[in-house]
C-alpha cells in the first residue's frame, strides 16, 4: 500500500522529520566515513609523491586534512585532486542514493527498507552513478576539442580568421551557450543524479541524465527553493542534534563521575585532545549558521588531566558522536533531494511515485486464502 503523501511543498517542508531516522543517519555517517577515508588516504599519497615526511604531515593534519593543498608535481596534483575528489565524490553520491531509495520506498508503500538492503542497493548504482557522470565529462571534452579544432582554423594563412569570425555565432556560440547548460548540470548533478538513479526502476543511464536535464531546465525555480530549502533546514537542524548530542555527553560525564570520580573527566579530556575540536569542521557544527554568531562551546569536555591511555579509544567514540551529527546533516540533504525529485515529477509529469509497486516489498495478506478446490479432493 503506497504511503499518501502531499505533491507540494507540504512534503518539503517534513525533511527535516523525515531524514531523522537512525538508518539514514547512520547511513549517512557510513558513507561520510569511507569518503574521509579515501580523501585521506589520497591526501597521503599526494604528500609522498611530493616528497614531504609523511609523520610531520599526519603531526600537522592528523585523520583531517580537510583543506585544499598546492602540490608542485603533476602525479601528486592527480592523486589528490583527480583520485581523491573522484573517489570521495563518488562515495557521497552512493550514500546520497541510498537514504534516497529509502524515501522513494516508503513513498512507494515499503516502509520496511534496510540498512543493508539500502547499502547493497547502492552499491549496485556505481556504475550507473559512474557512467552518469562520465557522459556529461566526455561530451564537454569532446566540445572542448571542437574549439581546439576551430582555433587551429585560424592559424591558416589570410583566411583562418575570417572563417573563424563567420563560424563564430554559429555554431560556435550556440554550442558554447549549451555546453555551460551542461557544465552546470554536471555540477548539479551531485545532488540530483542519485535521487534520480534511485527513481529508476530500469537502471539505465539514460534515464538519470533525462531526469537531471528536466528538473534543472523545466523546474529550475522549485528545484532552486526546495535545495536552499533543505540546505537551510540541514544545517540548523544538525546544530540542533549536536547540542542535545553535547548535552547528552555532559549527562554521561556527571552520571559516571558520581561513581568513577576524576578518571571520567580524565578519559574524556583525553580523547578530546586526540581530536581536532578547535578546528573549523567543529566551529562549523557548534555554530548554528555561518555568519551568525550563535554557538557552543565544546572546550568544557577538553578539561582535565589528558594522557589517560584509554584516551585513544574515547576518541573514537567521541569522534563517532560528531559523525552522527554529520550524518544527520547528510540525511537532510539526501531526503531533500529524494522529496524534491517527487513532487517536481508530479509537477512536471502528473506522475505519481506512490503509485508504483515497490522494488524489495510485496504486500502479502495475513492469512492466504484457502483453495477449496484441494478440500474437495480430499474429502
């Protein structure tokens, strides 16, 4: 039985309540977590082909350089900002399209869709995510060629220019109008394209790109306002969860100091000291918009005596705290998108989603009919 769901911005304005599931954010947290992985990982090989120690680049920037470097040989440049980009893009868009098949599920009547079953579903997009993606790079590649070729024309003796200057408005200048169509739809197409890969029930590629180019060219307005929208809600929503997640560790701390004493305090000023809590990705989490003064401060939980061996082990739980802030966040944006695609499709369409018979659910009756055919022949 399909979920009944308002095609407006009534079901927009319910993301922020949607996205706040323990699977999605826990999916969310997941895939946050393998895209800093690879972004490190790249980042260290970077430093190494460039030369530098890597213990003084990992005493410098630890598990979290998150910033962008200047590298001086090309094979460091590539495999930071050409492996590691794509590797990291690549994995949030996965986790992208798995809390947004979650959405489309339950819009489709399936509330019961999985962690794992969200997962291996998106695992199986890559390719279509991949291939989506690569299509919009070749054909702005194989344009950028075109251009190539027309500038080589001009290098021809007396008449390179002219043919150029009459080549110029057409095609030239309608091709380039078009190809930053498309460069701007490959931009947009991080968001949209895994909401658009988990609405297709045909896995095909085609499909993806046709839904990008009709949300951005049809419905660019709405689509506008629902993103901001959503951009908006994530960000304060997730300062909301990460006070009461703060407050919740205080709580921890005071109930457990009633029994452990000074060690508590001591544990967790520890892990805090492994962690890069001064940095700016926790002033961006601790603060409830950027350029509004309106924090808290975290610095409380860094007081005591640091060292305590077990500090390595408080901060990854303390580092698990801020991922599922994080994660919440990336629950918002993703059902953000998933309910933006929905509603704009029934704009654009009149097609509605929660007609269609779900992928991984079918609505079986409690107690089967009975054949009397098979009674009969018994008897």
């Amino acid at each position: 039985m399909s979920k009944s769901i308002d095609y407006n911005y009534k079901s927009i304005v319910r993301i922020p309540a949607r996205a706040l599931k323990p699977k999605k954010i826990f999916l969310g947290s997941f895939f946050i977590l393998i895209a800093l992985a690879f972004h490190d990982i790249c980042a260290y090989l970077a430093f190494a082909a460039e030369g530098m120690d890597l213990s003084l680049a990992f005493a410098d920037y630890g598990f979290f350089p998150l910033r962008l470097f200047a590298f001086d040989s090309s094979l460091a440049s590539f495999l930071y900002y050409c492996l590691g980009f794509v590797l990291s893009g690549l994995t949030l868009m996965t986790g992208l399209t798995a809390i947004a098949i979650i959405d489309i599920e339950e819009v489709r009547g399936n509330p019961f869709m999985s962690f794992a079953k969200a997962l291996k579903y998106s695992l199986s997009k890559i390719k279509q995510l991949l291939l989506s993606e690569l299509a919009i790079a070749v054909f702005v590649a194989f344009i950028v060629i075109l251009f190539l070729i027309l500038g080589l024309i001009t290098r021809i003796p007396y008449l390179g220019e002219f043919i150029y200057s009459v080549f110029f408005f057409f095609p030239g200048f309608i091709v380039a109008i078009l190809t930053a169509i498309v460069i701007l739809a490959g931009i947009l197409s991080i968001l949209i394209i895994p909401a658009a890969t988990a609405l297709d029930r045909n896995s095909e590629t085609f499909n993806s790109l046709l839904e990008l180019f009709l949300t951005i060219t049809r419905q660019p307005i709405r689509w506008i306002l629902f993103t901001a929208y959503s951009l908006i809600a994530a960000k304060i929503c997730s300062f909301i969860y990460a006070y009461f997640a703060f407050r919740s560790v205080q709580l921890l701390k005071f109930g457990a100091s009633l029994g452990g004493g000074e060690k508590i305090g001591d544990t967790i000023a520890s892990g805090m000291n492994h962690l890069p809590w001064e940095g700016e990705l926790v002033k961006f989490i601790t603060n409830i918009f950027p350029g509004v003064d309106f924090a808290f401060d975290v610095s409380c939980l860094a007081v005591g005596a640091p060292g305590n061996p077990s500090g390595y082990l408080m901060a990854i739980s303390l580092f698990l705290v801020f991922l599922t802030v994080s994660g919440y966040l990336f629950s918002i944006v993703a059902t953000g998108q998933a309910y933006s695609l929905i509603v704009l499709k029934y704009i654009r369409d009149e097609h509605k989603v929660g007609a269609e018979k779900p992928l991984f659910f079918e609505d079986q009756p409690v107690n089967p009919a009975i054949d009397n055919s098979t009674n009969e022949m018994n008897k």
